[in-house]
C-alpha cells in the first residue's frame, strides 16, 4: 500500500507539472515578429509580408515584418539567434543569411546551422541580369565586350551576399572584372541602377519586376534554367553560352535553435497549408515566384548541400572573400 500511495502522489506531481508547463498547443499568444534581412522593395520582403498577413489570418495573432537590412544579412541573422526560442521571433530567410554568408565569410558571428531550427522551405524567384533602360548595353554580350575592352572599368550593384557570388562567378564564366558596390538589398541596388549609378546589377525578378515594367530597367537575362513565363523574351545565360550557371533566390523561414519542437510544428504545418493552398498559388504566378515547398527536414538537408556547392563555387571561381 506503501508503494502504491507513493505512486499515486508521484503520478499527481506530474500532472501539476505537466500543468504547469506552457501551453504551446495555444500558440501563438501574442505578436509574433517575421525578421527580414532586407530593407521594403525586396522580393524577399514581398513576400514576407504576403505570408505574415496570411499566418495572421490562420492563427489569430498579428504577425509582423520587421526588416532589418545591413552586413549582408548579418545584423537580421544574429539578431534571431539570439533572441528567445519560444517561436516569437523568426527569420524569414533568403539564400544570404543561412547559406551565402557561410561560403564567403572566414568567421560569422553565429552559425547558421547550430544557431536555427529550420521550420519551412516556401519559395523561389528566379534572378535577372540588368541595365538602365537608356544603357548602351543592349545584350549581355555588349556589356561583356565592354567589360572586355575596360577590365575593371565598370560598376555592379550588389544587394546581398548571394548577389555578390553570382556576380562574380559569373563574370569568371565570362573572364571579365568589374567593381562591386555595396547595398543593403535589392531594392536600393535597383534603384541606383536605374538611375546611373551602376552599370548592371544581379537580382530577383520579382524585386526588379515594377522597374522594368515601368520602363526603367531593361532585363538581358535570366539565371535560372528556364525562360520567365513573364518575359518569355528573354534568354537565360545557359542559353546564351554560360552552360552551367544557375542560381535562383529561395526562402525559408527558421527560428532560433532549441525553439520547442511544437512550436516548430503548429509553424511548419501552417505553412504547409498556406502554401498548398490557391489563394497562394496565384500570389505567386502573378509576382514570378515559384512554389519551392518542403517541411523542416528537408529545409536542413537543402541548407546543408548549398553551403557546400557555394563553398565550392567560391574556391573554384576564386570568388573574394568578405570580412565584417
């Protein structure tokens, strides 16, 4: 009777435990915050801002973008790793903070394997090739004549890290230099393009989409393996000669590591939903992203092969390192 007594307390004990212990079934309870690297004007923050008013309507909690643009996603990545792992707190991640950062940095200030729990793969867009529209340069293969008869005379805007390294290893594909000028994101490197201060400029479609149909930029190529339904015009590099270049900006969303695992889950299957659903199928048809869905495993794995590819992009195409 002895044991048996002792049992039944111990047995209570836990359920006021387990009482005790948060409610993550119920969350969210409160504001939850969608961190984008890049400033307003993005494709990445276009979209993130398209998804936290759909999780807000799912969920019942507001969602809000807070951007915070500068050193190349750093400033937005360390900031999430560090901020509470209760599920509050997010990082809506394009290639730069979680991939990028790793291959051309020798030291980051957070690990963006060990520091986040990844949650949901969403999307992608593919990237162009630009110029002002009263540019000279017509067609990419102007612009490399010129980069050949003026080595390192012209400028390229570069609004991420990702943008970087697909510059540059694309102008090794070419055998080509130019400089690069640094920005906070796509938006304000777009905007300088088009008003001259640049020459070209490397971004995703959907950031640059309003400027070229507005008339303002002209589009010479795309950089996926695939011609834009939006723009069925305009060749992609492989066709052009550059056989096996391709790289395309894709988001995902993750949170602080340790984050409770159904936290992760209410997100991630949210997400999912979102996502499968034809409001959001026509959200992306009509802005040129493409779904680019996978649950949080898949996320990691896909992660973890682009850190490797673009280190090995980097060494191979001697593409510059860069330092904080």
């Amino acid at each position: 009777m002895h044991v048996l007594t002792r049992s039944v307390a111990m047995a209570i004990g836990l359920c006021v435990a387990f009482a005790a212990m948060p409610a993550h079934a119920e969350y969210p309870e409160r504001i939850v915050k969608l961190v984008v690297p890049y400033p307003p004007g993005s494709g990445t923050d276009t979209i993130a801002r398209y998804m936290a008013r759909r999780l807000e309507s799912t969920l019942g909690q507001p969602f809000i973008v807070e951007n915070k643009p500068g050193g190349n996603a750093v400033i937005a990545a360390q900031f999430v790793a560090r901020a509470p792992a209760d599920g509050y707190t997010l990082l809506w991640a394009a290639n730069g903070p979680v991939t990028t950062n790793v291959a051309l940095y020798n030291k980051l200030p957070y690990d963006p394997v060990k520091e986040f729990a990844p949650v949901a793969r969403v999307a992608y867009s593919p990237m162009g090739l630009y110029v002002a529209a009263n540019s000279p340069y017509t067609s990419v293969a102007s612009l490399v004549e010129a980069m050949k008869k003026q080595p390192g005379h012209l400028n390229y805007g570069m609004g991420s890290a990702t943008y970087q390294m697909a510059t540059e290893w694309l102008l090794s594909l070419m055998g080509v230099k130019a400089n690069g000028v640094s920005y906070k994101g796509a938006a304000p490197a777009l905007t300088d393009l088009a008003g001259g201060q640049t020459d070209f400029v490397i971004a995703e479609y959907s950031a640059a989409a309003p400027l070229v149909k507005g008339g303002r930029l002209r589009l010479l190529a795309v950089t996926s393996d695939k011609r834009m339904p939006a723009d069925p015009d305009i060749p992609t590099l492989q066709e052009l000669g550059y056989k096996d270049f391709f790289q395309v900006a894709w988001w995902g969303v993750f949170a602080p590591a340790n984050t409770p695992a159904p936290v992760l889950s209410r997100l991630e299957e949210t997400i999912l939903q979102i996502m499968g659903d034809a409001e959001t199928a026509a959200y992306l048809n009509k802005n040129n992203y493409s779904a680019f869905v996978g649950k949080a495993g898949e996320l990691r794995r896909f992660q973890e092969s682009e850190i490797r590819r673009e280190k090995q992009l980097v060494e191979q195409f001697n593409v510059p390192k860069l330092k904080l």
